[in-house]
C-alpha cells in the first residue's frame, strides 16, 4: 500500500500515455525539470509537447498556475508524489478549454476548468492536452487568481473542518500557521460557517499588520504563540467552547501547545510540518483526553474519491463562496511565464507575503 | 468534561455514603493514607470502616490484591482518578461474597468477585461492603493470584485488540515494552486469537531469558529496541503482513520508532507513558501514511461501559482464557497485610519482576 501511495499506478499509467501521445503532437512553451536538485538550477523554459488528441481529451489554453511549496517539494525530489523525468512543473492551474473529443461530456470548449492536482499533470505549460476526468469544470467570472489557486489551498481547508468532528455554528477550532495559504481560508470558510477560528501565528515584525489582517478575514482570536501562556489566552480560552478540532501545519513546540486548549476527545490534525519537527503528544492527552491524532493529505483525499462526485461538490461550493465574497484568492504576484525564474526565485523566499502566480496567457 | 474525568461525581457520592457508613459499622485492618506523598512514609496499617450493609449491599471478605503502577501513582497524587481522603490504598482485587442484601440479583454468598477497579474503592483491606454494580462475578477455581489481576492488565490488553483496529488471525500487531503487565497478556491473548506480535523490549542483563520467556509465551518475534534498524528487523517485516496495530506504553524515542513498522492507516494507541516522554510522531507518517494516534484508559472505558455488560462479557471471556491455561496469571510474590511496607518497597523498584501481591485473608 505504501508504494502504491507513493507512486500511484495512474501516474505512471498517465506518464505513459504523454510518452506515447507526445510523438505525435505539436510543441508549446514549458517549464520543464530532467533531474530533481534546486529548483533554480534545474528548471528550465523550453518547448514540451502537449499529448496526442483522442475522443476523451480536453484541449486546454492554460491562463495562470501557482508555485505551491509542494512543487518546490516535488522538483527537488522531496515529495511524495513523483512524476516520471522529464516533467513539466506545477500541479495546480486554471486553463481555458479549447476543444473537446467526441466522448467528453461535462466540460466544452469556452469553459473554464482547473487541474485535479493530483495528477502531477505539469500546469506550469501554455498549453495541455487531458483527459476529461483530469479537470473539473469552474464557474465562469472568477478572478484568475482565485481560479489559479482554489484546487489546493481553500479545499483542504474545507476538508478539514468537514472530514473530522461534526462542527456547528458556535464551536471552536483552534490553528497553528494561520496565516498559511491553507490557514488563511480556513478563517474564510469557517466564519462563513459561523465557526469561531483561535489562531496562533509566530511573532514578526509588524504582527499588529498581521493580525488586523486575519481579524478581517473573519478571525475571531489571533494569539502570538509566546502568549499563549499568557492570561489574555486564558480570557479567551474561558470565553468560547474548549475547541473540537487542532489544524497543524508546524509540528514541534508548536503543535505540542495545541494540545493545551484542544478539548476531551477533540482531534488534532496535521496537514503540514514547516518546522521540519515531528508532532509531539502529551501522553497524558492521549491516555485522559482521549485525543485523536491524524493527517490529511488533499492528493491522496483526492485520489481516494476520484470516481465519485465530491471532488465537484466541494469545487462548486467553494466557488460559489469566492464568487459570494465570502473567501478571498490569496494575494498574489504576477509573473510572465518568460520571468518563471524570478517566481521561482520569490517562491523560495521564506516569510513571503504573496503566492507566486505564473501568468501563462501572455 | 476533563474536570469530571478527573475527578468524577460518582467517586465523590461513593466516598460520601462511605463516610456515612463508616459511622455505624464494624473496623477492618486497612492500608489507608490520609495525605498524598510517598507510599513509602504516607501509608499505614490500621482499622477502618467497611461501610453500612444495605439492600444493594454486598459484603465481601477480601481474599488478595496487587500493587498496581497506577495505585503508587494515586497515592502519589499524580493520577488522574483521586479518592477523596482519607482513603483506602488499592483499586484492583478479589474477594468472596459473604452476605448480600435483599435487592441484590447478580451474586450471592460463596461467590468470588472482583472490584470494578476504577470505582477508587480501596482493594488494600480485609473486609469491604460495596454496593452490587461495584463488583463483578468471577468463576470458582481461579488461582488468586490471577484472580486478583484479572481486571486490569489482562483487561487492558484484551481492549486493545478489540477495540481499534479489524483484527483477523494471521493480521500483525507490534508493541513496546512487551515485557509489561499489558504487554505479557497481549501476546497471550493474540496468540490465542491467531494474531502475531513483534515484540520490543529494552536490553538488559539476562535479555536472552526474556525472550524466552515472552516466546514461551507465545510472542512470535521478540526485538531489543536497538536492535529496531538490524537486517533480522528486516527479515521479520518482510515475513509477516504491515502491522495494523501499534501499541505504546513508552513514549519518546521508543513510539517514534514503531511508527517506521506501523502500516499504512494503521492505529497507534498509547496505554502507558513509561519514559515520562512525550508521544513523538513523524509527520510524514501522519500526512503520507494516514495514521492515527490515539489512546487508550481502561478506568475511562469501565466507567463509560458502567450500564452496559460489557465488561461481566470480556471477564467472563478474560477468566475463561485463564482457566484453559491461554493465560497465565503473572508471577506474583505474596506478601501478608502486615508486611505491606515490603511489599510497597518492592513495587517501587524499577525493573521487578513480579508483582507484588497482597493476601489479604492471612
């Protein structure tokens, strides 16, 4: 099973069908990788072939995909989803369809669709040749950053305060990283759903910017993580119901001070590790709590549910709340896809304050 | 809900009408302790109350009791279920029915009994009146020594298997510290149900005999932990199926190590903290393999299946085991009440090797 995570059969199945199909087709500009290392060393623009065309492709005119941290992850050989070498980059993006086959029934061309980005399908491209389950179709009228950056980021978010403990109006979750990419949304998306967010964010220079700005998103309490010994925490702690739900994406100290404030049988999930430090447990939480400890990883959630429809349920619903206001894209910067090594460069940058945007349209 | 666990209501109200018991009945020699602190100097030998006989009473002539890690820890004060005090030592033990009142249904006069050990009823003392739902039936022709630890260990061990993972004969469990009280009636237990163990355990002198012992047992490997990273480790892995269980009475660098073993979506559950270290758990193991980490307290479980059979079901199946000889008692050195210093003395010790029981009918 553990192999099979790893290197999923489709991905090869699917790098193999490229193979085949790319002798046949026509060369579009790529950033493309042959070996994994640094990505600023082993990226470069060239031409790839798209695929070939067949009954059940999609023909896409790509408009913008992201840099997310599991790219880098995945082009230094990191990761755990491996695409076969050479590989275009990029998981995540939103294109334009262009043409369909004769078998593909739920998009058409003129539609709007992102990448299942779990296929390791390369979005950083101009142009791409799918299969029709390879993308989900998108509303028409959002932005290009939302459109670029919604298959990750807001549907993990989602999944996490869907998938654990049946949360209602009124209960608590309490986060570590809020101000990820993923800890972001999850504000949105949780005071959409009138659940109250405690955030804990590393202290930094201008952290008052920070807070007012997660404050605006719908945070009801955003704590430094040095305070959360401290009697304003014990206020808010005294104020709201002991949280159902811990959201880690840090790991270390970090997540061990959740489990302060994580309530009896309450979960704690992890999505991410940026300290590069295991989660560590209280026994005593484990044993007198009875606290669940999980992860959650969006690629496998995708994989696990590709036949079914609750991959497009979700993508509707999470549309519909950026369409509505109600979620925010992140903010991002722009890149021509000729400046791909300037992103890429920005994109390595810790502490980086916007997501890194491939424009792939210009 | 943590405050109640600690201290739960029913310990109270049980002490309470105890204490208006107390006012009318006969003394028993007792070990009682009247402050928490050092087993060592806090206990001492004296006649207290058996409380009042009503129409739910029972009454009970003690037959033996052990000494349990957890009762050290309770007269300590660092346990998380606190008798109010004054309070009698012990939870755990055996005794024989000799009187019952006019409402009880369950037991009669002659009958053997064991304590439902999280009821902090006090198991140290010659005589006990408790109230029917506060003891459970246990067939005749059990030897007292495994009669008087049937409770929690084997108990403990038995819910372990059952009660976390889909466990079929020839499926795989992996624990540390399998030399403990739980760990030695897991393997007994699993041998019984066709489940295989790996086994891990500290290095130390004699570790040969150790090994022998738990195999005779039925353990199906037995590893030292610094043995984890060997070629025999890889051997054993490669023959058996990824184990779906992993059980942790250690913490620190030894559960860390267990997740390597632990299959993908398997369970680790924690029962005990041993090296007073935290649960460390890799993220990776978290996200990539979709663990789950969890914990396990008997107390906790017998209080919350105080209104179902559950537990008179699983004694009854634990003493059965018992008596066809699939478990043994573990080796026990008897001490009279009047020696109780010794055998506090010898429970203390780290590294014993038997436990210490108390014969309380001397």
């Amino acid at each position: 099973m553990a192999v099979r995570l790893l290197q999923p059969r489709f991905g090869r199945k699917s790098a193999y069908l490229s193979y085949i199909w790319r002798k046949f087709t026509t060369k579009f500009e790529s950033i493309v990788y042959s070996e994994h290392g640094d990505p600023e060393k082993v990226l470069r623009l060239q031409k790839a072939e798209t695929g070939k065309f067949g009954p059940s492709s999609v023909s896409l005119r790509m408009l913008a995909a992201p840099i997310n941290p599991a790219d880098i992850n995945q082009i230094q050989g990191t990761y755990a989803l491996k695409p076969s070498l050479p590989a275009v980059g990029g998981n995540e993006g939103v294109g334009e369809v262009t043409e369909v086959g004769s078998d593909v029934q739920s998009v058409r061309a003129g539609d709007q669709v992102v990448l299942r980005a779990e296929q390791c399908l390369g979005s950083w491209c101009r142009h791409l040749v799918v299969l029709e389950h390879q993308v989900l179709k998108i509303p028409s009228g959002l932005p290009v950053d939302a459109a670029a950056t919604v298959s990750v980021n807001p549907c993990t978010a989602f999944r996490l305060l869907k998938d654990f403990e049946d949360l209602q109006p009124g209960d608590t979750v309490i986060q570590n990283g809020a101000n990820s990419g993923v800890g972001q949304a999850l504000i949105q998306i949780a005071a959409a759903w009138g659940i109250k967010t405690v955030n804990v964010i590393r202290n930094r220079t201008n952290v008052e910017d920070l807070k007012s700005h997660l404050k605006d998103q719908g945070a009801n309490y955003v704590v430094i993580d040095e305070d959360l010994k401290s009697s304003e925490m014990k206020e808010i702690m005294k104020s709201i119901k002991p949280p159902k739900l811990a959201l880690n994406c840090v790991g270390g100290k970090s997540s061990m001070s959740l489990f302060r404030f994580l309530g009896p049988k309450g979960t704690m999930v992890t999505y991410g590790g940026m300290s590069k430090q295991p989660v560590t447990v209280p026994t005593g939480s484990l044993i007198f709590q009875d606290v669940n400890v999980k992860g959650f990883w969006m690629s496998q959630w995708s994989i696990d549910h590709q036949k079914d429809a609750s991959k497009a349920t979700m993508m509707e619903e999470v549309c519909s709340m950026l369409l509505k206001g109600q979620l925010r894209a992140p903010p991002c910067t722009r890149h021509p896809l000729k400046d791909f090594k300037t992103a890429i460069s920005e994109a390595l940058q810790p502490y980086s304050k916007t997501k890194q945007l491939l424009i792939l349209n210009d």
